[in-house]
C-alpha cells in the first residue's frame, strides 16, 4: 500500500511557473499544511521531529524573490517550505540535487546551510545541470546567497556519471531531472541506481513530481516502497507536483 500525505484539496492549489513568488493562499494556512506534513514524516519515522526556524525561511524566501533570476519554476511555495524544513531538521553534511534548471531546487534545499535563512552548517552542497547554460545562471543565482562555509559546487554535467564515481556519503539525495523525449522523469531510477552506493542508513531520497510524473516514475516509485534498501517512502502530496520522501534503511 502506498504510504501517502494528502491535503485537503491540492488539485485546486496551482501556481503560475512563471510568476513563482505570487502568494496562494494565507501564510499562516501555507504554514499549517507544511507543519501537518512535517508531523506525517514523523509520524512515519522519517523525520526526528517537526521544528524548523520560521524567521530563518521567511529570510531565506526574500533573499531568492530578490536575488534569483527565475524564468520559470514548478517549486510552489508550499514545496519550497517543505524542502527547506526537511534540509532545516535532518541537517544533511552532504546534499546532492540533480536536475537543477536555474537553481531555484538546489537552494530550496541548500538555503537551510547557506543565505540568510541558514541554520546549520553543511560540508558539501553540489548542483547538477546538464544544460550549460542554465548550469551558469543556477551559478550566478547561487553567488548571491554563498559566503563562507560549506563547499558548493555547481557543476555542467550529467548527474548519472557524476553520481557512479561519487566516494564518500550523501545524505540527502533530491532528483529533479527530466531527461530526454521519450524518457522525461523516467530516468530518477537510473539516478538513484547510480547514487545508491553513497546512501549511507538514514540517508533520505526527494523526489520532485511524484503526483504529476507518477506514470513516468512507476519503476522509480516501485523500488523506493518495496525495496530493502529503504524502510519508509512517503508521498507527499501537497501540491499538483508531489513529492515522494524516502528514507534509506
Ligand atoms: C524540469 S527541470 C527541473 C525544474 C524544477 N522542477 C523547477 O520547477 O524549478 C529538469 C532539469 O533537469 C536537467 N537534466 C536532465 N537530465 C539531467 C541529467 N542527467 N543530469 C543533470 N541534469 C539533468 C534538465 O536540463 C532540466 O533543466
């Protein structure tokens, strides 16, 4: 049975890709469905607990609505909350996010170890674009919020090679990359396969479009709920988007 968070009435909460900051709904409602899917994670042992610095994301969403050149994003505010305050409690030392476009999904995640909205300190934060272009702007998106501390690499490349030769421990695993025609979001399973050897117990996978490219990501969401390797998949459901938590056993 799929382990699911549903809120009340996502299908009507929708956003406009290309005006990102606009507000949807009241924050304080914006608030209470991310502390309720908070607690589901919890609940289901995923998460240690549900507190996050609220001042310290109210800082970090100003910073990127003033410093980050967006043309267009799928990352709706309660998503940006989400992942923020999951980055906020588990505190991973490395996060690796692939599929970045310009950036605005590698710093929901990274904005809880960088910008004014940190609140730990990360080791390593890396960014994996495979179109060039949007590899630079997600660079000079990132500048602006980057300072001393944690290692940040923004890199050109194709996450899957990067992701076999990686050595070392990644804690936080978030996939967003949509590959070719034909193969859109059905390429998160040849990712995690690539990744899998750095997932250490513990270790939590994010994937983004679990409720719009739940079709294309069939063989993926298969694997993260029945597989060994992992002792609870989540999907969440907050949004049109989704987002699939699963935590390494
Ligand atoms: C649809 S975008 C993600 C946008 C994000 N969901 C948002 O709303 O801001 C997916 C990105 O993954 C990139 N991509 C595709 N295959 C990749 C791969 N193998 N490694 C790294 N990036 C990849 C694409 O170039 C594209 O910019």
């Amino acid at each position: 049975m799929t382990e699911q968070f549903e809120v009340e009435g996502w299908q009507a909460y929708r956003m406009n890709w290309r005006r990102p900051h606009r507000s949807l709904e009241p924050l304080d409602d914006e608030i209470e469905v991310i502390d309720r899917a908070l607690d589901a994670l919890v609940a289901r042992g995923v998460l240690p607990h549900a507190h996050y610095d609220k001042a310290s994301f109210a800082a970090h969403r100003r910073a990127v609505r003033e410093r980050f050149d967006i043309p267009w994003t799928a990352i709706s505010p309660r998503m940006q909350r989400l992942l923020y305050a999951i980055n906020a409690i588990t505190e991973p030392a490395v996060m690796v996010a692939v599929g970045i476009f310009c950036g605005n999904t590698f710093i929901s995640n990274a904005g809880a170890a960088i910008g004014p909205g940190a609140v730990y300190e990360a080791e390593r934060l890396v960014g994996l674009e495979i179109r060039p272009a949007e590899a630079d702007r997600a660079r000079r998106n990132v500048a602006t919020m980057h300072r001393d501390g944690a290692t940040v690499d923004i890199l050109g490349e194709d996450g899957g090679p990067w992701l076999d030769t990686f050595q070392g421990t990644i804690d936080l695993l978030y996939l967003d990359a949509d590959g070719p025609v034909g193969r859109g979001k059905s390429i998160y399973l040849d990712l995690l396969e690539s990744g899998l050897h750095a997932l250490d117990t513990g270790s939590l996978v994010l994937a983004h479009n679990s409720v719009n490219a739940a079709h294309q990501l069939s063989d993926y969401l298969d694997f993260v709920r029945t597989s060994d390797r992992f002792v609870e998949s989540v999907n969440m459901v907050v949004d049109d988007q989704g987002l699939e938590v699963s935590k390494v056993g």
